[in-house]
C-alpha cells in the first residue's frame, strides 16, 4: 500500500512541476507584445518600417483606444498604418506625419499627448490625486491622533462601576465554576 502512495505523490508532483513550467510559459507569452502589422503593410525600405514602427507606436488606436495602432487588430488602426506608410513614402517627415493625423483626428490619437492648456488636468491628475489621498491620510491620522490624546477617558459612575464589580463578579464565578468541573 505504502508504495503506491508513494508512487502517486510523485506522479502528483510531476503533474505539479509540469503545470506549473504550462503556466509560465502561458504567462510569458500573454506577457509578449503582440504586433498587429500584416506583412502586406510593411515597407520594402527597412530605415523607413523602422520609422513607420516607431510612430506607430506612438498613435492610439480610436477603436481600442488603450492600444497603439501598431498593437492593434482593428480595421482602422490598419487603416491608420496604410495611411502612416503612405504618408512617410511620400517624404513626410515625422513632424509633418504626427501634424497631419492630429489636424485629421484629434489630440486623442496621440498616445502621449502634448502638455498644454487642453491637456493640463490630463497630465497634472496623477499628481494631483496622490496629494489628495495624501492629504486625506495626515488628516485622518492627526484627528486620530487628537481623539486618542484629547479624548481620555473619563471616571465611572457610582451606578457603572456597581454594575460592572457585579459583571466581574458573575464571570468569576462562572469561571471557578468551570474550573471545578
């Protein structure tokens, strides 16, 4: 009998490790980035894919709009590579490139957009809600503070401290109780 417990746990630890190595690996795989581009899209030119990748990279797709267009499975975002490489082989710079998709598209399509007076909330948000939560934990930890020193604890009544000696009283007397059973 013994053996075959044995013989089972290492089965069961095999079946573990091996799990374990499939989750990893599925875990690393989510983990790399997945390139939407299709081969039809990419340039003969490698300086100029390079070029078209790295601006891609930095446009939001208006479909996923957490993703870049680069990253992208959407129509549009492929649209919007076509419309990238077309523009970059016709000797755009990629000044001229970033300028045309945002007079055509908003500041939205830009992954990182500019600090100005459009964007400042959008920028200045993070900051400004780590100083509230700041602000908020020091005050609730000073009125904590205040109620712990200012707040002591005042004397029993005649009547509190009878019905508390008659508390105590009772469950010492339950606890000798228990004892002697």
């Amino acid at each position: 009998m013994r053996v075959t417990g044995d013989l089972r746990g290492r089965r069961a630890h095999r079946a573990g490790r091996l799990f374990a190595r499939c989750a990893l690996l599925a875990a690393l795989l989510a983990c790399a980035p997945a390139r939407a581009v299709e081969p039809d899209e990419i340039l003969n030119d490698p300086a100029l894919e390079a070029r078209a990748r790295r601006i891609s990279q930095e446009l939001r797709c208006l479909v996923c709009q957490n993703q870049s267009i680069d990253d992208s499975n959407a129509a549009l975002a492929r649209d919007l590579r076509v419309l990238l490489r077309e523009r970059l082989k016709a000797g755009d710079t990629d000044g001229e490139v970033f300028d045309f998709l945002t007079a055509r598209y908003g500041e939205f399509v830009l992954l990182r957009p500019p600090f100005n007076a459009h964007t400042v909330l959008l920028w200045l948000a993070p900051f400004l809600l780590l100083a509230g939560a700041t602000l908020a934990l020091v005050s609730r930890a000073r009125a904590r503070s205040r109620r712990a020193d200012g707040a002591a604890v005042a004397p029993l009544s005649e009547a509190e401290r009878r019905r508390l000696d008659r508390l105590l009283e009772g469950s010492e007397g339950k606890e000798q109780a228990n004892a002697e059973r």
